[in-house]
C-alpha cells in the first residue's frame, strides 16, 4: 500500500509539473515579472535595472536548477567515477551573461528584456563580480569548471565561501588603499543556500587511545566544534544539459556540544563567542606567495578539507558498502598544495573511523588524489609550524609523523643514508622552527603530480623537486594551463564571435575549438582584414569611453592601444614597462617637431593589485600615477603618449579590456611564471603579444611562430648565468639615464621612490630589467613599425587567433581527464 501510495504521489507531482521551463521570450518575460513580483518584491510597474537583474537572474537561476537536479539524478544513477576539484580559491566573475551564452539563451533575455524597456547588457553591468580567490590558480580553477561541465565530465567543485572576497582597490593620490569587498551585501542570485547540507568541523582538543573489542584506538576529542553549510553553485555547460556543482562551505556556529557556557549565566557572551565561529569563512587571505604560518589560515584551510571531504565519503557510502572501490569512483585533485590537509583528513577517516587497516588505507588515498603546482620559486612552497598544526589537528599531526616515518623507511632502502638527500625530502623540515611541508606531503600522498606548462615541469625536474623527480619520474607531468573561449571570447567579444563564425561558417568551434585553424586561410583576406579592423574599433571604443569615465583621460582610438594587466610582482616586470614607458616620453621630448609626426600614438594602460602587504609592488603602482601625471598633462606629447592606471582590476574589467587591446605585455623573466593563463585570453582576442620566452608563451610561440609576435629578453636558461655575472655587467645607458630621471625625482616624490630604484640598482637587479632593457626596447619599436602596416597586423592578429585552440582549457581539462583523473564523460540524455 505504501509503494502504490509513494508511486501515486510521484504521478500527482509529474502531473503538477508544466515540463521544463520554456526559453522563448515570452515565457522568459512572464518569468521575469513573476521573480518582480514574488521574490525581489518590487511592484511590476516599478523595478529599477538593479531590480530587473535580480529577477532575471532568478529565471535565468531556476533553469539552472531544473539541469542541476537532472544531470545529479543522472549522475547518481550511472554511477561514473568522479572528479572532485578541490581549490580555496575560484575567480568566477560574474555569472548572468556566462549562464545566458551557456544555456544558448542569450538572444531570447535580451529580446524578452528589450520588449519591457531594459537593455541586456545594462542589467549585466549590475551584477558584482564573485572575487574568491587572487589571481591565476583562481581564475584557472573557474576557467576548468566551465570545462568540465561542457565537456560533460561527472565533476564537482570544492571551494570556500568567504563573506568578502580579494580587497577592492581604491587609489587616492596614486596609492593603493585597500577595501573590503561586500560582494553579499545585496544578496547572491547565483547560490542555492543548502541548510540542511553541514558537517561537523572540528579543531583543538587532544588524542586519547581506546579499546574497542579488545583492539586499541585512537580517538579525538575536540575541544571545538563549529558547522560549514554548503551553498551550491550551478555550473552549466555549453551546448549540453550537464549542469555541474561547485559547493561553497561557510562556516557557522554549532548547534551541538557546549551547553555548559550558558550555564554559567553568561549568556551574552556565550553567544558572541559562538558567533566567532563564522571568522573563519569570513576573508580570503590576499596572496603575497610566501607562506605566513598565520592560525587562521590553517583553520581555514582544515575546514575547507574537512567539509569536503566528508562530503564525498558521504556520497560515495550512499551507494557502496565497502571502500574497495574508492579510488576506483573517487578522483580527487589538489589545487596547489593549499587543500592537501584532505589527504590526511582522508586517511584519518579511514583508518580512525572506517577501521581500514593503515596500508590499504594509504594505498586508496595514494591511488585517489592528484595534485597540481602553480609555482616555481621554492620561497612559494607552504610550510605549516609543527607546533601550530599540531595544536589546532593533534591526530592529523600524529599521521603525518607516521607517514614520514614509513616515507623515510622505504628511502634509507631505496637510496641508503643519504642524509642530505633524507632531510630535503622528509615531509618534516627540521630546525629552529619544525615546520612541515605541504608540497613534500603531496608528492607523496599524490599518484601524479602535474606542472602548468612543459618548461614548469622542467624547472621543476631541475630544481624545486630534483629529488623527488629522480625517485618517482613517472609522477611528474605537466598538462599545459588553459582558457575557456567561452567566457573569453563568446561571453566577452561577441563581435568578433559572430564574424569568426561567419567566416568558418559554424558555430561549433565554440565547443570544438580545434576548428578555429580555419581562419589561418583567410588570414590574408582583405575584405575579413576590414571586418576584423571594425570589431576592434568598436571594443577599442567601448574601452575608450571606459577609461574616460574612470580616469578622466581622453584616449584617441586611433593610437595603439597596449596593455599590461595582471597582479602587480616584481617578477612580472610592471617596473620594465613603465623604465619603457618614460624612455618613449624622454625621446618624444627631446625629438625635432618633424621627427613626431613619425610616433606612432600609444595608449599604455597598466592595472592589477598588490598585496597589501607587498611594498615594493605598491611603490610600483604609485610609480605609475606618478608617471601618469605628467605624461597626460605634457603639450609637448599629446596624444602620442597617455598613460592610465585601470583601478581595482578584475575578471569584469578584464572582459572589457582584453578585446579592446591592440598589443599586450608579458614580462615575467624568464623562468619565474610558471605558466601565464593572461596571455591566452589576449591570443584568442586577436591582440599581438609582446612576451618574454618564460610559461605557457614559449608553447605560444612554438605554436604561432616567433614572426607572429614581439619576443624578447633573457631565455631560461641563461638567466642563472646572467644572475652570477650581473654585477660585472654594464647597465645600458638607456637604462641607467631612465632610472636616474626617477630616483632625480623628475616624477616628484624622491625619497619615496629609492627603495624602488635600489632593487635594479648596483648589481641588484634580481629581475633582471637592466639586462633585458634594450632587447624590450626593440621589440617595441619593432611593435611600432608593424602597427603603421595595418594589413600585416591584421594578418598577425587573425593568425593570434587562429592559432589559440591549444590554450582553451577544454584541451587542458581532456588531458587531465585521460592521463590523471581516469574519467569519462556522462552526458545527461535528456
Ligand atoms: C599562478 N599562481 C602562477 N598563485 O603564477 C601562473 N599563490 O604562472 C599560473 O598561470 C597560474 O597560477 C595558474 O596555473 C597563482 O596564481 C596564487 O594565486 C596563490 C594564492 C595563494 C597562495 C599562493
């Protein structure tokens, strides 16, 4: 009676429900008066655009949710191996206008909402960007889940949500101050908050042993207990129904344990203390990449892990009885080595909860996770005091020991007393401070460990991990780091879109984006050549009027447009652009009035943050307004030259600059980026890169052609040598005269600027910009003398374009797929 009852009750809601939602624009207009009404509120003759965006994001959220629980249900009942990405750090951006191009609905909400007076791409500029993480792992992270799910690959994503994400930067008077970003202030559309959805967190407290049926336990008890809730992100893919989840935890007081506080009769203070439980979510640390040691951090960093990783033996226990097939159905990868606590929290339930016996228990861990590094420099690798992890995780403290143990063991076996080689490759790092380290834990919790371009990896085989990669050199792979065209291209230059597509007479490459080679033939083409020109005028108009109305500074579109934008390090050479900057504003200076008419007109926009910690990048920033300022304001150089600052850069303002750019600077020295994600977006944008040989351009070049593109400086492999000889080098006077105009105070504030000048002074020069300076400059000038032939430039940037399928993270995340996460694609059927 009770099946025929439930199998009753399941026709009745079939019945009720009306089909899928509809996506013409009528029904998308019926939709968005009712979210007026009934969730925003507001009277249906009165809404302002903050207000239409909200309903239209709630109807553009409920077709989301409709694909989420179908490709959920699917997954469950296919039961595929899992991907499981875990990251602290996701750079999502904005989401109406991504979802809209996603669900293939664009179109049909602009049309619906030009029909009720609002403009489509005014709402879109409501919405704030989700700033959750700092920079390129994070927006990596966002570009991979886009992947994932068009791809239709059975994945969720794991991340933190934290109350106010990367600082806003306001600049007053030339300096960077720093703001926090309120980016929930005004409520998230994008979110689906799941109460019921928590798990236990806990920290502190001590390890006590147990017998249990005669057989001896270890167990925890905590000394604190705070929640994380999950909050559900819906993630669609293009051209398919997978709707994918990326689950945000944030932290919450615990409704259990520690009744005693309020008996003591203080109870005002019982609840605040309770309440503090929610700092733990409530701010994303800003990068400065090198490790602090800071609490928080690490409680942060447990929490994430911990929630997640209940999460998942939860689901995986829904429909297994046993964990011989854990690894089997369960990958999960480490983004960066900031989440690689799961390894031990994973093998803590193993072995503390699941009474797995501890080798098989390390096996399945070892055969499960994965792990990615994005850095290069030792200096970035993190180290967690023994003292600290062991106070805040006393058992987690009590496995890692173990694992060392055994590590060690199997080493002294392997390679014999080598005792320098045992200590730099023990996960404990003796000394003054007993520090442990992440990235040695991973390694060696990790099947794979993967870099982000071919020569990372190789900086890796020789430096970082040398040991390691001579142990285990089948660990060790890289699978290049790449850009999704969706967001990149399709959600942020749809002009250009609609004219490549019309070209190569499809649409599919925006799924398929091999077939963007098909532009290589028309690359000569004068009639795509002219169309080509438009769409840039055009973005290059929009970025104008952008400019004008931050900054005040009117900008000529007729000028080169050159672009530097990315966090502001000294690795990334900021400082060499702008020693160029006034090397061309010195020459036009002292250039005859005939010499002029033959500058070619630039426009050099620089943005990015600097960790607020970071003074030197902050000077860096300063350096910029000041240069700013009397470049903008010199008759003797018009509008051959201008300068502008792009205040508080993010992924929004990278949609809007990127397609508008002519030429864009990547200057890392070489071998210090590891991979370089920027210079991607630029590429499929058509915009002419001017680089050095370090990261992902060296595969860039290799696939565009060095005649495609500006390259200079230093090579990887001769910058160690550089560096030796550095203080016998002569600085070229070029060089030493631009440095001295600054440290003279040509640009005011003297003093402040000598600690700048001190680092490329006197044999300093870490990065190098001295050596590299002239070799710059040729590039530029060989970048000027392309741009006066426009037809040949034209050439080179469709060419860019043509030649970006490489650098789509769709080929990134198939590689991942087939070498390292063994996992295939389920495509919901409906
Ligand atoms: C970047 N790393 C690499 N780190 O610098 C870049 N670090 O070359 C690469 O393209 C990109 O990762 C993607 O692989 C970062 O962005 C951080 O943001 C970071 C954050 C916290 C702590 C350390």
């Amino acid at each position: 009676a009770r099946r025929s009852g439930f199998a009753g009750r399941a026709e009745r809601m079939f019945g009720l429900m009306d089909g899928f939602l509809k996506n013409d624009p009528w029904s998308l207009q019926k939709d968005v008066m009712h979210h007026v009404e009934y969730t925003v509120a507001r009277s249906r003759f009165s809404f302002d655009d903050f207000e239409a965006y909200l309903a239209l994001s709630h109807t553009i959220r409920d077709r989301l949710i409709e694909r989420w629980h179908d490709t959920q249900v699917y997954f469950k009942r296919k039961d595929p191996k899992r991907l499981y990405f875990l990251s602290l750090e996701f750079l999502m951006g904005r989401s109406l206008s991504n979802s809209t191009v996603n669900l293939g609905i664009k179109d049909q909400c602009a049309d619906a909402l030009n029909q009720l007076g609002f403009e489509f791409e005014q709402l879109v500029e409501q919405e704030g960007d989700a700033a959750l993480g700092n920079g390129g792992l994070a927006r990596l992270s966002a570009c991979q889940m886009d992947s994932l799910a068009t791809l239709d690959f059975p994945a969720w994503g794991y991340g933190l949500r934290y109350q106010f994400g990367l600082f806003r930067q306001v600049i007053l008077d030339g300096f960077q101050h720093e703001q926090p970003d309120y980016w929930l202030n005004f409520g998230n559309p994008w979110e689906i908050e799941r109460i019921h959805v928590s798990y236990a967190v806990k920290f502190y407290g001590a390890v006590e042993e147990e017998l249990l049926n005669g057989v001896k336990r270890k167990v925890w008890i905590p000394g604190e207990t705070v929640e994380a809730v999950a909050y559900d992100n819906p993630i669609p893919g293009y051209g398919t129904r997978n709707t994918i989840n990326l689950r945000l935890w944030a932290a919450k007081p615990s409704g259990e344990g520690d009744m005693e506080s309020y008996n003591t009769g203080d109870y005002i203070n019982a609840v605040v203390n309770r309440q503090r439980a929610e700092t733990i979510s409530s701010v994303l640390y800003p990068d400065d990449r090198s490790y602090q040691g800071k609490e928080l951090r690490l409680k942060q960093q447990y929490f994430f892990v911990t929630a997640s990783t209940q999460d998942i033996i939860r689901r995986y226990k829904d429909s297994h009885s046993n964990f011989d097939d854990f690894s089997n159905k369960v990958a999960l990868q480490l983004n960066d080595t900031h989440p690689s606590l799961a390894i031990i929290e994973v093998m803590r339930i193993l072995i503390d909860e699941e009474n797995i016996e501890w080798n098989r228990a390390w096996s399945i861990v070892c055969d499960s996770f994965s792990f990615t590094t994005h850095t290069v420099s030792p200096e970035g690798l993190e180290k967690i005091p023994a003292d600290l992890l062991g106070s805040l995780l006393p058992r987690h403290l009590e496995i890692i020991y173990e694992i060392n143990f055994l590590f060690m063991e199997e080493l002294k076996k392997k390679l014999g007393l080598n005792y320098s080689q045992l200590s730099q490759m023990s996960i404990v790092e003796e000394g003054a401070v007993k520090n442990i380290r992440m990235a040695n834990l991973s390694i060696v919790g990790c099947h794979a460990v993967n870099g982000v371009s071919r020569v990372h990896l190789e900086l890796l085989k020789k430096r970082v991990f040398k040991d390691f990669c001579e142990l285990w050199p089948q660990k060790f792979q890289y699978k290049t780091n790449g850009a999704t065209q969706r967001r990149w291209m399709v959600v942020s230059n749809p002009n250009l879109c609609g004219l490549i597509s019309k070209w190569l007479g499809t649409e599919a490459w925006i799924r398929d984006v091999d077939l963007l080679i098909g532009l290589k033939e028309f690359a000569s083409n004068t009639d795509l050549q002219h169309e080509w020109r438009m769409v840039k005028r055009v973005n290059k108009m929009r970025l104008a009027e952008y400019i004008e109305a931050i900054s005040g500074v009117k900008v000529s579109v007729d000028a080169m447009f050159d672009v530097q934008i990315k966090r502001i390090h000294e690795y990334k050479r900021q400082l060499l652009n702008l020693f160029g900057i006034i090397h061309r504003y010195d020459c036009i200076k002292n250039m005859e009035k005939s010499g002029k008419t033959k500058v070619v007109p630039r426009v050099c926009i620089i943005g990015g943050k600097a960790a607020p910690g970071y003074e030197i990048a902050k000077k860096i920033i300063k350096l910029c307004h000041a240069v700013a300022e009397t470049i903008n304001n010199d008759p003797d150089v018009g509008d051959l030259l201008k300068l502008v600052f792009i205040p508080d850069y993010n992924v929004s303002v990278a949609e809007l600059v990127i397609p508008g750019s002519d030429l864009s600077q990547h200057l890392s020295t070489a071998g210090h980026e590891a991979s370089g994600t920027g210079s991607m977006k630029f590429l499929m944008n058509g915009c002419l890169l001017l680089a050095t040989s370090d990261g992902s351009t060296i595969e860039i070049i290799e696939e565009i052609g060095n005649d495609n593109m500006f390259v200079f400086g230093a090579k990887v492999d001769e910058v160690p040598a550089l560096r030796e000889m550095k203080s016998s080098l002569k600085v070229p006077l070029q060089f030493a005269r631009v440095v001295r105009m600054v440290r003279d105070g040509y640009f005011g504030h003297k003093d402040y600027f000598e600690s700048l000048c001190k680092t490329v002074e006197n044999g300093g020069d870490f990065y190098l910009l001295g050596n590299d300076f002239m070799s710059y400059l040729e590039a530029q000038a060989a970048a000027d003398k392309t741009f006066v032939d426009q037809e040949k430039w034209t050439r080179m940037s469709i060419l860019s374009s043509a030649g970006s399928s490489r650098f789509s993270s769709d080929r990134t995340i198939q590689e991942y797929a087939e070498k390292t996460w063994n996992i295939e694609p389920c495509k919901c059927p409906f």
